[in-house]
C-alpha cells in the first residue's frame, strides 16, 4: 500500500493542476508491477497559465497515458512514462468568449488549490513538530524513492499534433501555425551520452532525445477549428500527422 499511495500521491501532485476531473481514486493501478494506465484525459483550459502566455487552450487531449514503475529494481531499472496521443489546439485569450458559470468555476477552483496549499504547509509543519525519528526515516526513504523515479525517468511522447490558431487579428484570414511529431523519447545517460541508471545523487542529470517526423506548417488562410465540437477537433488533430517521414495528409504540402 506504501508504494501506490506513492503513484497516487505523484500523480495527483504533478496532474491535477493540468488534468480535468482527475479522480485518484479510480486509476488502474496494478501495486506488484507498478502499471499506472489512465486514458482520455482532457487539459484544463488554464494548463498554460504558469508559463503567462497569452493564449488558452481551446482544446487538450491526452489519449493515453502509462507509467510502469520497476519497484523490485527500482535503482536497477529506469521508470518509463509513455504518452500515446497528445493533441492541442491554442488560441489568444482575446478569443474565449466570456462564461459566467465557467469564471466562477476557474475562480472556486484557484481559491481551493489556495486552501489546499495552506493546507498543506499546515499539516506539513505539524508533522515536522509531532514526528517520531522513525517517521523521519520512513520520509527520508519516501524521498529517496521520489528522486529515484524522476532522475531515471524515461519518456516517450507518440502522435503530438500542437497548434495555434488566430482568427480575431484578421477576421477573414484565419492564421494557423503548428507542428506535429510521430514521436519524441528522452532517457537518462551519462555525460558522454551513454544509456545509464543513476543510482546516487549527481548534480547534473543528463537527457538524450530522439524525435521523429517532425513537421511545422502555418497557413495564413486557415479554417478555424475552435468553433468545432472536441470529436470533430480531435478527428482533424489526429489526420494531420506525417508519420515517418511517408504517410503525410493530403491537404498539407511538406517541404524538406
């Protein structure tokens, strides 16, 4: 139970700021082999807001979404997150018409992460003041665990289609710009760019990726997708990917 609280505990610690109605409760966790697998999850529209861009998203989707955690060879094995199906449609916020009921949804939900937060540093003080030597140990080894996964994490991103679409700045000539990816994979190595497990702390942890298919496009007379129903977004997001740098869409013209 120790180990799926912690799954638990990252996911929601790193995805529920990003993740619509993300439920802990109900992930499909399997404790012995450490197998997270969630599925259709769609972004908040405020996902962006720490980076202060002036966009939105219109539309997010993750497809779906696997974490295998090698808890028997946790310092032997690398902890791989795969992403299959990632899709994002951005506009500028000028562009999102104003909801009453959607405000003041965003506005009780920034006001209970708020809380949440106090919450939190609350409890965390308490425990510090109230902690046993025993507990200590036990938060030291939790954190070791952390650690372990994040600086040995392998991810693996496949079928990406991100683009941003402006149809306020000149009303009748949409302008759209975006790129797709077949895949893109990062794992840890070492300095020299040898594959690696690192079992001790390092100041420096070094990634190496490999992308596949990548492709950029704009169009300054686009057809904006923004006023379509997710489905039809989605089905025009996931038509719209070069794969292996052979299968291309056949209204898109690639230049290499």
């Amino acid at each position: 139970m120790v180990f799926e609280n912690l799954i638990v505990y990252l996911l929601d610690k790193y995805l529920s700021d990003y993740i619509e109605n993300l439920d802990t409760k109900k992930l499909k966790i399997d404790l012995w082999s450490g197998n997270v697998v969630l599925e259709n999850l769609y972004l908040k529209s405020n996902a962006l807001d720490d980076l202060d861009l002036p966009v939105t998203i219109s539309l997010g989707y993750l497809e779906k979404l696997t974490l295998e955690v090698p808890w028997k060879t946790i310092y032997r094995s690398p902890t791989k997150a795969t992403i299959d199906g990632l899709f994002l449609l951005v506009i500028p916020k000028t562009e999102v018409e104003y909801d009453v009921k959607r405000d003041e949804k965003e506005k009780h939900e920034a006001k209970m992460k708020e809380v949440h937060k106090i919450e939190e540093i609350r409890k965390e003080k308490e425990a510090q003041q109230n902690a046993k030597e025993s507990d200590k140990n036990n938060d030291t080894f939790m954190e070791r665990i952390q650690l372990q996964i994040i600086r040995n994490l392998e991810l693996s991103i496949r079928n990406i289609h991100v683009i941003y679409e402006d149809k306020s700045t000149k009303p009748n000539h949409p302008f759209a710009v975006g790129f797709t990816l077949n895949y893109i994979t990062l794992h840890t190595t070492t300095p020299d760019w040898q594959p690696t497990v690192l079992k001790e702390h390092t100041e420096f942890i070094h990634k190496l990726g490999d992308l596949s298919a990548l492709s950029i496009y704009w169009n300054t007379n686009a057809q904006s997708r923004s006023g379509l129903s997710r489905n039809a977004v989605l089905k025009s997001l996931k038509e719209h990917i070069a794969i292996n740098n052979k299968t291309t869409p056949n209204d898109i013209s690639y230049s290499k």
